[in-house]
C-alpha cells in the first residue's frame, strides 16, 4: 500500500473511530446550547460590547469562534492523544503498530481525521448561532433583536479561527502522545496552552501591558477578534470583516510553524521500539531486516 492511500484510510478510519462514544456529541450539544444561552443573556452581549447590536451579529460571531478554542482545547486533547492510544488501552499496539506499513504516514493520517473530528465539534459554534431565527420565532427574542444570517461572517471565523487552532493544537498533541505515549502529554500541552491564553489575555492585554503582543501570542485568536471589534461602531458591527492585520497573520502562522514543527520533529524521531521514542512495543524492521520508515 502506498503511503498516500494508507494516510488516506488511517484519516478516515480515526475520523469514524473518534466519532464514537459520547465525547464529540456532548461536547457539540453542550457548545451549541451555551450560543444560545449568551444570545439569551441580554446582559452578556453588553459585557460584549454588543448593545444595540442583531444578538448574531458578525461582531459576536467573530468573538465566539475564537473564545470558545480555550474550552475546545481540552476536549481537543483527549481526542487527539487517542489517535494512537486507542489501541494501547485494548493491548492491540504491538500488532497496529508491528505492521509492515509506512508508520509516519499512519501517525499523519491518523492526525488529519482527528483534525476533521476537531472542526465538526467547532461547527457547534456556528449552529448555536444558526439558532437565532428559531429563538425569534418561538418569542425567546424580539424580532427586531435577531438580524440577518451572518453567513459569511460564520465562514470566515471558521476559517481563520477553528481550523488554524484545530490544525495547530492538534499537532502539538500528536507530538505530546508521541513523546509520552499517555494521555498526560496532550493533557499538559492543553494546559500549556490555556496559560498562555490567560497571560495574554489578563496579564498582557487586560493588564494594558501590551495588547499587541497579546494579539500576536493569543494562541486562539480572540485578543485580535476583540480588538477589532472594540472599535466598530454599532452599525459596523453588523456587517464589518474581520480583517487580516499584521498581528492576526503573524498569530496564525506563529502557532501553526510551531505545531507543525513539532510535529514534524515527533514523527521524524517515531519508531515501533520498546524504548523511550517508541510508541508499539515491537520491533521498528521489516521482514527482510531494514527499519521502515
């Protein structure tokens, strides 16, 4: 089998595989339902500057895809970690693993189906705001507090929020489960990057220290997001783009070079050895006595 066509199926066999159990659905649900709670909260969208503002507005959008990367994080990484401890926890590594296939090839597959699993629990986002007719109409909102459908808002956010952070995050969990081969290491690279967000956000821009830098090491976005809506008027609210400023792009290349850089890193020292850079307990070599790749 050819490394393109094995990254093919390990990506659509972990896309199947994490859908299963009551993660994905709980987390999806849970997210989906607290979008619609803050579009309820009339005193919530103050405290986001969105008075006299559609309660889906572009300007909450924008706020909402970024912010909600800190909670996505964690459940990020349980999800990401079992792309290769899924079959240590059944005892089945030494035989997933021991299998004369392209082993970094399994590992990248394996990463982008977790990747796809990762954007469809960001959509949760997007559908707790597509619920904003539906509040109007069953008298939850005022018509006049419900504007029109912010799609094009909803795709950009996704695009320059969700799937950056998914893509970003997601590699430095692969490269966590691949050094500690535990749930640990994902779980410590999560926390790793909530302190981050939190230094950015409390110390840096909340303290006034430096915003901009805030905006450049924020690792979901949000710090930008806030910063270019804060100067919006009401009506700009409805309608403004998110626009990709210097601190933005630089943002999201910086977290994505360095994901990838440490994955790439994590799988160019992966083998199939028993010792510390092992990850299936079976000998790294092919019938004929040559390690494979």
């Amino acid at each position: 089998m050819s490394s393109w066509a094995l990254l093919s199926r390990e990506a659509a066999h972990e896309f199947r595989a994490s859908l299963q159990g009551p993660l994905v659905p709980l987390v999806w649900i849970g997210l989906a339902i607290y979008i619609v709670l803050v579009m309820l909260n009339a005193d919530y969208m103050r405290e986001m500057g969105a008075t006299s503002v559609a309660r889906n507005s572009p300007h909450g959008v924008y706020l909402m895809v970024s912010g909600q990367s800190v909670i996505m994080f964690l459940a990020w990484a349980w999800m990401f970690g079992q792309t290769l401890l899924r079959e240590r926890g059944a005892r089945l590594h030494e035989v997933a693993f021991a299998a004369p296939l392209p082993l970094r090839a399994m590992i990248f597959g394996r990463y982008l189906g977790a990747v796809g699993t990762a954007c469809l629990i960001a959509t949760s986002v997007l559908a707790g705001f597509a619920m904003a007719p539906v509040l109007a109409w069953i008298g939850a909102l005022p018509p006049d507090a419900v504007g029109p459908m912010p799609w094009f808002a909803m795709a950009w956010g996704f695009l320059v929020f969700a799937m950056p952070n998914a893509l970003f995050a997601g590699a430095l969990y692969v490269a966590a489960v691949l050094w500690t081969r535990t749930a640990a290491g994902p779980l410590a690279a999560s926390a790793g990057l909530a302190l981050v967000w939190m230094v950015a956000m409390v110390v840096l821009r909340g303290g006034d220290v430096d915003p901009v830098l805030a905006s450049a090491i924020d690792p979901t976005g949000f710090a930008e997001a806030e910063e270019q809506s804060n100067r919006w008027t009401p009506a700009e609210k409805t309608t403004a783009v998110l626009t990709l400023t210097p601190q933005l792009v630089a943002n999201r290349v910086f977290w994505l070079v360095l994901g990838f850089s440490v994955l790439g890193v994590a799988l160019w020292r992966a083998t199939r050895e028993a010792g510390p850079r092992g990850i299936g307990g079976a000998g790294d070599e092919r019938p004929g006595g040559r390690p494979h790749p």
